[in-house]
C-alpha cells in the first residue's frame, strides 16, 4: 500500500480506501511473516528500555523456568503496529492498539501478523490482529487506526476546462 483516499461508493457515501479499493468491514490485510531473531529480541528490548535479563540473557531466562530469551510486549506492539500502518500509508494514524500476549516469541521462530478490518466508520477503521508462532498465537488484540481522506485538490485560476 502506498496511501489511502476519500471516495464516494454506490450509495454515495463518503468512505475510505486504499489502493486496492474501498476499505471495508471483513477486508483481510496480507499476512506479514516476521523472523524472530536474537539480535530483533534484545534490540526491541534496549530500545523500550526494557533491561529485565529475560529478554537479553539466554542462561538467566532459562534459570527462570524459560527455554531461551523472549521477546517484550512493547516490541510486540511496535510490530502490531507497523503492520496495519504498513498495510494502510505512511499518513494512517494508530488511535488505540489494545493487545494480549499468549505464547512467547523465542529467537529461531516466525511470527505471521494476519488482520481483519471489523468495522469502518468514517475515516477510522478498526482491524482485529494476530500474531502466531509455531507455539501458538502469541499476540491477539485490535488497532485503532484513522486512515487519511484525500480531498480533491483545486489550483487557483484553474477550473474543470482549464485555465480560467
């Protein structure tokens, strides 16, 4: 995706799309395989300011009870994030990302974000999203997000047949 822009639909109802089309509730976002490595956990962790050892010291995490370091939640976020901003424009604004954590995202594993729209009212969508790993889904939650309505633009001293 590369933006999104105002439309008027059939029922001449002003609405939001992207460009493959109208935004609509049931639309699936592609799925994003992410690659959960070690470098990906402990960096997300540092740039959170997120210094608990189970996220950067693999023998601490596995005297914890964990089989290796996971990734934090603030990262998970991050990600949920970028994946519906990613898929709607650069100029989508996330209002609210409201997640739960299942399964831990352990380095060597694929996490695949898939989303579904739930509901569109006005500019603002709402997409549903989950994030499975090979353990199971490790994050589940809704987005927020307020997608851009392109009006269309008139040059001064220009009209419909040109010049004026």
């Amino acid at each position: 995706m590369t933006g999104v822009n105002g439309v008027n639909d059939e029922n001449g109802v002003n609405g939001v799309t992207a460009d493959a089309g109208p935004v609509r509730a049931g639309d699936s976002l592609p799925p994003l395989e992410i690659a959960i490595t070690r470098t990906l956990v402990v960096a997300g962790a540092i740039a959170s300011r997120d210094y608990q050892d189970v996220h950067h010291d693999a023998e601490l995490a596995r005297q914890k009870g964990a089989p290796d370091i996971f990734m934090n939640i603030l990262t998970t976020n991050g990600l949920v994030g970028r994946y519906v901003t990613d898929h709607f424009g650069p100029a989508a604004v996330l209002r609210r990302v409201a997640i739960r954590l299942g399964a831990p995202n352990h380095p060597g594993d694929t996490m695949v974000l898939t989303g579904v729209v739930e509901d569109v009212r006005g500019d603002t969508a709402t997409v549903r999203v989950v994030g499975a790993n090979g353990l199971g889904n490790h994050v589940t939650g809704t987005v927020t997000v307020t997608l851009p309505v392109t009006l269309p633009v008139t040059m001064p001293g220009k009209n419909a047949e040109g010049p004026a």
